[in-house]
C-alpha cells in the first residue's frame, strides 16, 4: 500500500514538474535545429496553456539569446535585439541553469562591445555600453560570467577610445576638446590614456567657464554642466602644501542666492577636503539703473563683499581664495554647493 501510494505521489509530481506538453517538445526541438523564432512561438504557446516543465525558462531563454545573436549578424541595430534581451532577461529570474546565464551576459556584453565600436553618433555608444553595464549587474547578481564581461568591457572601453581620443585631440577649441573628452569619460573612466588626456586638458582650461549645455547643446556628464554654478580661475597657483588664486563663479542655477566663500571647498584625489579663506575683498556683478530720469539706462556693474555677496542668476562674483593642506594632498577639484545646486572646476595635475 505505501509503495503503491508512493508511486502515485511520484506520478502526480512527474504530471506537474516533469512533463513537456506538445508546444514545448516543439520547441525543444526547434531550439535543437537553430530555428530560434520558431522555437519562440512555441514555447510562448506552452507558456499560455500554462502546460510547462523545470527546463522551460533555459531553454526559452536560450531560444532569446540566440535569435538575438542570429539577428544581430544580419543587422547589428535591429529593433528586434532589445526585445529579444529583455525577455530573455525576465526568463533567467525562473531559469536554473548557469550556463544559460552565461550566455546571455556573454551575448549582451558581445552586442555592446560590437555597437560601441561603430562610427555612429554619441547616443548609440551609451546605449551599447548601457547593455555592457547590464550585462555586468546579471552576471553579478547570478555570480556568473563577472569576469567574461568585464574583460569584453575593457575591449570595447579600448577600441573606443582608440578612436574617440585622437578625435577629441584634434579640436583647436580647448572647451570643445575638453567637451569631447568628457563624453570619452562617461564610458571609459579608467582608461589611463584618457586620463592623461584630460589631466592636461583641464590644467588648460583652469581659466574657462566650461558652458557645455550653452556652447554645443548636448551634456557630456552630469558633474559638469551649465545647470548649476561654472567656475573659473583667471589666475591660481598651486603649491605643494597652498592653492592660492581668484575664483569667478557663474550662477545658472535660475535663482538668485547668496555667494559664501567659506562654503567653497578643495577636494583632493581622495577625498579629502579642506575649506577656503578669502583674501582682500571679492565683487558680485548686478545691473543697475544709471542716469537722469526720462534717459534712464541699465548697466552692469562690480558690487565689493567681504565673506557673502549677491549671485543672480546668469552673472557672476569673484572672490581671492587660499587653501592650506600638507603635502599628502593632491588637489583634484574645487566645489561650491548650496541648496540650490552645485559647481565643480577639476582641476587637472
């Protein structure tokens, strides 16, 4: 009577887990003879009749994957690519086999590197590396193929900048280049040519409001930007224990706030800060109506303060500042930041 009753439970789990309705065979064997999209239609049919077994969601996912990779040799920016990742994506949540994760954080990563290296415009390039980025949280996230991707990451991240940096160096302008570099940054931020390009860069361009969203319409980086406070430095000097120099600062924040001095700080390479003094007396510009009533006229003019002054909105205040540290810390950038945005002017070394 137990064996009896045993083999009717085993029966009922083999009803429940272990067979494959018609659909799903046909897929199986579909996927088997590399007729991917065939093979699709058949288990999204299994799956609607609801009639599946513990292999469906690999072998569904491997159906994904490798239509995408079909698909993607005969048109590298077909629109079916993402729609195939995405599902393959939500299928590996119910999938058991790791070496199905493997394969889709290999192809992924794969198309990434593939699209990255294409002379296409700038959005196409951030989304590849979007598909490295994910591939990399997966395969974190399953503790499977972490160290496939990141070494196809580190070949797309170089065969871009192979081509992107020679491009961006040959801009005369040094705001343009600079612009150009940063875009290189987003995707490729350790990469150590680009790091000595943009050192140098930004040593250069230590006296430029770097104006990115004014000048060429498009953002290259989120810590960079017209939407908050633009620095420069018209002189400064940089010793081993001092930064001494006049700070300007252009407000594009679209309110008007108080300038504060002491709130300026130094930040070093790691992450050290240390917080300015100012030196003499500094100005804020505002405008100003002058002459005789019925001939009035508006126009800019330098209000002096000492510690806080006026910024408006699109004008500027200038102030000396000092910086004492030792000789451990290496400046990277300066910061201003209150509540209504924040600056930053890296400094290059």
């Amino acid at each position: 009577m137990k064996k009896m009753l045993f083999l009717v439970i085993m029966g009922a789990l083999v009803a429940f887990t272990g067979c494959k309705g018609t659909n799903e065979k046909r897929g199986d064997e579909h996927l088997e003879a590399g007729r991917f999209r065939n093979a699709i239609n058949s288990y999204l049919e299994a799956k609607k009749k609801g009639k599946i077994s513990d292999e469906f969601y690999d072998n569904f996912a491997l159906a994904l994957i490798r239509a995408a990779d079909a698909e993607a040799k005969k048109d590298l920016n077909s629109q079916l690519l993402s729609g195939y990742f995405e599902q393959a994506q939500k299928a590996l949540d119910s999938a058991k086999k790791d070496e199905v994760t493997q394969e889709f954080v290999t192809a992924l990563a794969n198309l990434g590197k593939l699209q990255a290296a294409q002379e296409t415009d700038y959005g196409t390039v951030l989304n590849a590396f979007a598909k490295l980025d994910t591939a990399m949280v997966m395969a974190k996230r399953k503790g499977v193929g972490e160290g496939a991707v990141k070494t196809i990451r580190a070949e797309a991240e170089n065969a871009y900048v192979k081509v992107a940096l020679p491009n961006a160096l040959s801009e005369e302008d040094p705001v343009v280049r600079e612009y150009f570099l940063l875009q290189i940054d987003v995707v490729a931020p350790e990469n150590a040519e680009l790091k000595e390009a943009l050192n140098k860069s930004r040593i250069n361009t230590r006296g430029y409001f770097l104006i990115f969203g004014e000048n060429i319409g498009e953002r290259p980086s989120n810590r960079v930007d017209k939407w908050g406070y633009v620095m420069a430095f018209p002189s400064i000097k940089i010793s081993s224990t001092s930064l001494t120099g006049e700070l300007q600062v252009w407000a594009s924040t679209g309110n008007n706030t108080e300038f504060v001095v002491d709130k300026i700080k130094l930040v070093s390479t790691d992450g050290k800060e240390v917080f300015a003094k100012q030196t003499g007396s500094g100005w804020c510009e505002a405008e100003v109506v002058v002459g005789k009533k019925g001939d009035e006229k508006v126009e800019k003019k330098k209000a002096s303060f000492k510690g806080k002054g006026k910024l408006l909105n699109e004008f500027q205040c200038s102030a000396n500042v000092a910086f004492t540290f030792d000789s451990s810390f290496i400046p990277d950038y300066v910061e201003y930041k209150d509540e209504m945005g924040i600056g930053r002017k890296y400094l290059g070394r």
